[in-house]
C-alpha cells in the first residue's frame, strides 16, 4: 500500500507552528527570567531604602545626645516637602486664592497633595492659609497615604483616568522616564523631594481623604 505524501503547504504549516510553539516557550521563559529580576531588583532596593532611613535615624539619635551633651539645642534637619489638605469649600474664596488652589490642584475639600518645600511654595501657602492645613509629613504618613490612598493618572490631557496603584506596571509604565518603577520607589521620590518630584508628584492624583472627627490646625 503507497504511503500518502502530505501536500507541501500542509508541511510548511506544520513547520511553522512547530517554530511560533518553540518561540512561545523561548519567549515565556524570557519573561519569568525577567519577572524574576525584577522582583529580586524590588528586593534590594526596597532594603536600600529602608537601611538608608534608619542609619538616618540612628545619625540624628547620636547627634541630638551629643548636642545635648555639650548643653546646645539640636535642631533637626528641614523636611523638603509639605502635605497640603484643604479645608474650606468655595465659599468667601478671593479669585488670586482659588486661582492658586486649582493651579496646586486643590479643586475640592478635603483633597490634599505633596508639594515641594521652596521659598515660592511657602509665599503661596501664605496666601491661602485661611483655606488650607500643611504640614511635614513622616516616612509612616507618607507611606500610608500613597499605599491605602495612592491613585495615579493615565491617558493624556483632557482624558485623564483615575488608577489606583495596586499594579506597579502602572508605575512602571507611566514614570518609565524616570526610573520610578515600584511603589517603595515611589514613596522614596515623594519622601525625600527628589530630582523626579515634580513628575512623580504629577502623575500622582490628588488623594480624596474623609472629614476629620477632630478639628484641624490651620498652618504648619
């Protein structure tokens, strides 16, 4: 009995997926390699990050007993950003101050936002005192806002989406630029007012927080 010869086009398509199947399996293996880098890349640099705030802590401790010791006042480092939250609705708001609440993005109550510690920052705070409270957020705070808070924005002017950052290949993506690509990344920019702050800050949405139980303090 002669043994059927399989037409040429069928050959060549066996061979073809033959080849995508091989390509995909090269190609998987590919990418749990690099999901496996990046975790362990996460890894240290999250370590990097949190040996570097205690040698910071254990630094102001052995500062602060040596000032004490030699009978001075330690005065501790100038934190270089602000949490700014407003506090008061559109009412009685002068046309210069809400101009600044919406250039600073504080368009509703309640909303608050990060904003770099300068001399122009401080001139406009100044001016819309009576509607705002800031201060200098801790490590904690500002970990805690960005992680059970934190949204950022995607898209482009004008069709900006709310995303709240649980996935960090949102991160990743939209501050690729910048090298920002986790979320320890992210609180590490914010925190410390980094050479990236201005872009990290503005890919930031501005956090939607609860009326307070107690009464806020107006000012720094």
């Amino acid at each position: 009995m002669e043994e059927k010869i399989a037409p040429k086009s069928i050959n060549q398509k066996r061979l073809e997926t033959k080849k995508q199947s091989l390509e995909n399996v090269l190609l998987k293996k590919k990418i749990n390699k690099k999901i496996s880098e990046n975790k362990k890349q996460k890894f240290l640099r999250a370590e990097y990050y949190i040996r570097t705030y205690k040698e910071k802590i254990r630094a102001n401790y052995v500062e602060k007993r040596l000032v004490r010791n030699e009978g001075k006042f330690f005065v501790p480092s100038q934190s270089r950003i602000f949490f700014v939250i407003r506090i008061k609705g559109i009412n009685g708001v002068p046309p210069s101050a809400r101009k600044i609440l919406h250039l600073i993005r504080l368009k509703q109550i309640n909303n608050g936002v990060f904003l770099r510690v300068n001399d122009s920052t401080i001139k406009m705070l100044k001016k819309i005192e009576p509607f705002v409270a800031y201060g200098n957020p801790s490590l904690k705070l500002t970990k805690k806002l960005l992680v059970n808070r934190g949204f950022g924005r995607t898209g482009k002017r004008g069709e900006w989406k709310r995303v709240f950052l649980n996935d960090e290949r949102v991160i990743a993506q939209a501050l690729v630029k910048t090298g920002v690509s986790t979320m320890e990344d992210l609180i590490n920019e914010i925190y410390k007012g980094g050479s990236h702050f201005k872009e990290v800050n503005n890919f930031l949405w501005p956090f939607k927080l609860k009326s307070p139980k107690k009464r806020i303090f107006k000012g720094r």
